[in-house]
C-alpha cells in the first residue's frame, strides 16, 4: 500500500492542505488495500467515506509527504474503529465461580483456545480454573481437552460417558461451587455450519450456567464467514468478545475490523499459533499496522508533527509579541483549537480567558464555526491573510462567496481576529511565560 500511494502522491503538487481530490485519490488505494486484506465491501466503503471526511483540509506536515499523511490518518482511523471499550484481556470472572462459554464452529479453534485461557488464567492472575468439554459430537474431543489440561496442570471435569451437554454443564456448575474454583469453562461442540440443532445446544448450556463471558473462537483467515458467524451467534446467544484464530498466519487482519464495524463486540484475544501460550490480548494498534503494512509512516508523521508543532509555536510566540498576528496564525489556532477540542475548552485553559470561554459557550460556537472560519480564511488571497486591514467591500463579497457563506459571518471572523490580536498585544507585553504556557497547553 505504501508505495501504491507514494506513487499516486509523486504526482500530486505538495500544498498546504489535503485537497479533496488528493484525498480521494489516495482512498481509492487505500479501499483496494482493505478489500484485499480481506475487509468486507459495505465496511470498506464505509470507513473510506469516514476517512474522507476528517482527512479533506488537514494541513500536511512538512517533512513528509502527503500520501504518509493520508497513511496515518487511515491508520488513526482503522485503530480507532478496532479498538473496543475497556480492556480487552480483562475478562469478567469475579464472584467465584465465573462461568466462561467458549462457542464457535467446528474447527475454528475452541478447544485449543479454552485451554490457553485457562492457562493465562491461572498464571497470570493465580485463578483456580476447571476446564470441561461438552463436545459429545467427535469422538476424541473430551479426551483432547484432558490432555491439554494435563500439559498446562489446569484441571478438567471427569468425563461420564453418555451424559448430554446440558447434564456435564450442570455437573460443571456444581463441581466448581463445591470445590471452589475461581472459573470454570465450558467447551462447547462445533458444527461445520452454523444449524438449528447447534444453537438450541449452546442456548440451553448457556440458560444452565448463565455465563459471566461468553466468547466466540473464529478462524481469523476465514474473513466475512467469521463475520456472518459471529452475527448469528451474537443473534441467537449473545456474545461478550471475539477470539480471532489463527493471526499467525498470513491473513491480513481484515476480519478484525469487519468484525468490529459490523458486530460492535469487542475482540479480546488473537490466537498466534498451535502452542498453548501463543495467544495475545488483541491490540488494535498492531492490527491496524498489519491491515497496512506501515508502522513505520506511522510513527515517522507522528514524530514530524511534534516538532512542527513546537517550532510553529515558538515562532508564533515570537511574532505575537511584536504585535504580529495574522489570518494565518488564527488559521494555525483554529486549527488547533480543533484538534484539542474545540474553542470552549481551549480558551478555558488559557489564562484571562475564562470569561470569554463562557461567552463561547453561551453563542453556541462549535466546531461547525470553526470550519466555517477555515473556509473563509482558505478563500482568502495570500495578501489578505498576511495583512487583513486591507479587506474592504468587494474583497469580503468575493471572500464570503468563495466560501459559500455571508459577509456578515466573514465580519464575525475580522472581529474575532481582532479582539485575539489585541489580546495577543497585550499578552506578548506581558513578556512572561504565560503565552508561551497557554499556546503550549
Ligand atoms: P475446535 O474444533 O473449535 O475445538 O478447534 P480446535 O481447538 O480443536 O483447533 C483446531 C485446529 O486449529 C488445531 O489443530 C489447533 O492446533 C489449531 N489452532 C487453534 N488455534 C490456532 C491458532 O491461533 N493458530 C494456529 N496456527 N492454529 C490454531
Ligand atoms: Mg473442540
């Protein structure tokens, strides 16, 4: 992906702010890449219109170019999409005995996956875990899990020959009360489709244990199925996470997020491999770079923006106490303001300011104002930024249509700049650290 869109960007001038059209440009790339990496068409096309909109008007950073920047925006984006609520690892086992259902399709990795939990379990955080298989369907699946038990000394439910899922479910619920274990995992049968017969099963275990967690194992390399299977679950059981199977081998991750945009279910773990420790807690940031491919764009425009942004308040800094203070530098403020959530909060933390920062509040200006005000700034000639005294009549009609807007709200903006500019006067004569401390947050 990296170097299709350095490709696309070479031909494009490099200019103050993504247009449009470079946006688009670089996103149908990008929308390539996700389908590719196995991200279903609706989700795909979703998130490329999402990215679209924050990515159109953003400044590029000097030093790199704007197809890494469109990059990190899509890689903020894609990990922001990815990342559920809370902590992933976190399961909810408190008061003892916490039951935890694993369900799934045949083959998608249950078994194996209940037992590296309930390794995790016991080592990480000293629970007491009893692991019990309900699979009567294949012949060999209770003794599987017993051995896997036996490797990692986490215990296993006895098995009783020709009992039904439900009555080792209950035996389960009891045994663990009784003996005091902390969890106590039930290992459900598969199907190699998803069958009435399948979900009656589970739906009856999961009215016996009444599951604190209830986690779906999905094959991670089977994109959209994982997608439609875990729907059909979450529909008729009702799932707390998603274990995603199988992200050791060369899938590109995309189920993740198809999962996450179309289920909204956390996903809690990644199995990595056959081994019973190769399981991960699910970390979108790496996810998101495996969907790409790019990490490193990633941390090089983050690191760009940093020192930008340090050298561009020093030298406003600098400028404000001579008194300078132009269309751009509001510009550069109001483009901040946005990214540290909006005006109200902004003035608020600068000193002297609360007072205004109500009356902001009060006139309801929000972040629709502030883009109302970059398109008016944007419509301006380079002369009228540097030096807006000299707007006059014909100039702000030109200017306010340019930016599809009234010249009264071109006046609402002059006055403001005005009322900053003397401010920044006074402040800049101050002398003191307090502008330094205020643009710097
Ligand atoms: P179940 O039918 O859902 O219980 O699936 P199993 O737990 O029996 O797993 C089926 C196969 O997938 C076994 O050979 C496992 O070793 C393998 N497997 C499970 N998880 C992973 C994983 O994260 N990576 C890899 N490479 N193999 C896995
Ligand atoms: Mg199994």
């Amino acid at each position: 992906l990296s170097e299709r869109l350095g490709g696309v960007f070479e031909r494009l001038t490099k200019q103050g702010a993504l247009s449009e059209d470079d946006v688009r440009t670089a996103l149908r790339e990008v929308r390539v890449a996700l389908l590719e990496a196995d991200v279903s068409l609706p989700v795909a096309r979703d998130f490329v219109a999402r990215v679209q909109e924050k990515a159109t008007g953003q400044s590029v950073t000097r030093s790199v170019t704007p197809g890494q920047q469109v990059v990190k925006i899509v890689n903020d984006e894609l990990t922001a999409t990815l990342r559920g609520e809370g902590d992933p690892g976190a399961l909810k086992i408190d008061s003892p005995p916490a039951p935890i259902l694993m369900v799934g399709l045949q083959g998608g990795g249950k078994t194996t996956t209940t037992a590296k939990i309930a390794k995790r379990l016991a080592e990480r955080e000293r629970k007491r875990v009893l692991m019990a298989s309900l699979d009567t369907n294949r012949p060999a699946a209770m003794e599987q899990l017993a051995i896997l038990g036996q490797q990692i000394g986490v215990d296993t439910l006895p098995i009783v020959p020709g009992e039904t899922p439900v009555q080792i479910a209950r035996r389960a619920k009891a045994q663990a009360a009784l003996a005091g274990y902390d969890v106590y995992m039930l290992d459900t049968a598969g199907r190699l489709s998803i069958d009435e017969e399948l979900m009656a099963q589970v739906e009856a275990v999961r009215d016996v244990a009444s599951p604190r967690e209830t986690l779906l194992v999905v094959d991670g390399l089977t994109g959209q199925d994982a997608v439609t299977t875990a729907e059909n679950f979450d529909e008729r059981i009702g799932i707390t996470g998603v274990v995603l199977t199988r992200m050791d081998g060369d899938g590109r991750g995309g189920a993740a997020l198809s999962m996450r945009a179309v289920t909204g279910k956390p996903i809690r773990f990644v199995g990595t491999g056959e081994k019973l420790d190769a399981l991960e807690t699910f970390e979108p940031e790496r996810i998101a770079g495996r969907i790409l491919g790019m990490g490193d764009i990633v941390a090089l425009v983050e690191k760009a923006q940093e020192t930008i942004e340090a050298e561009q308040a020093e030298r406003m800094m600098k400028r404000f106490q001579k008194g300078q203070f132009n269309m751009n530098d509001l510009r550069m403020q109001i483009e901040q303001m946005q990214k540290m959530g909006g005006m109200e909060s902004v003035m608020g933390m600068m000193p002297g300011m609360a007072k205004m920062s109500k009356q902001v509040a009060e006139a309801g200006l929000d972040d629709r104002l502030l883009k109302r005000q970059l398109a008016l700034i944007s419509s301006m000639t380079k002369q009228e930024r540097a030096n807006p005294g000299i707007l006059q009549a014909s100039r702000k009609k030109r200017i306010a249509r340019g930016a599809g807007l009234e010249v009264s709200q071109l006046n609402q903006l002059l006055k403001m700049h005005r009322q900053m500019s003397d401010m920044m006067k006074k402040m800049g004569r101050m002398k003191g650290g307090m502008l330094r401390q205020a643009m710097r947050g």
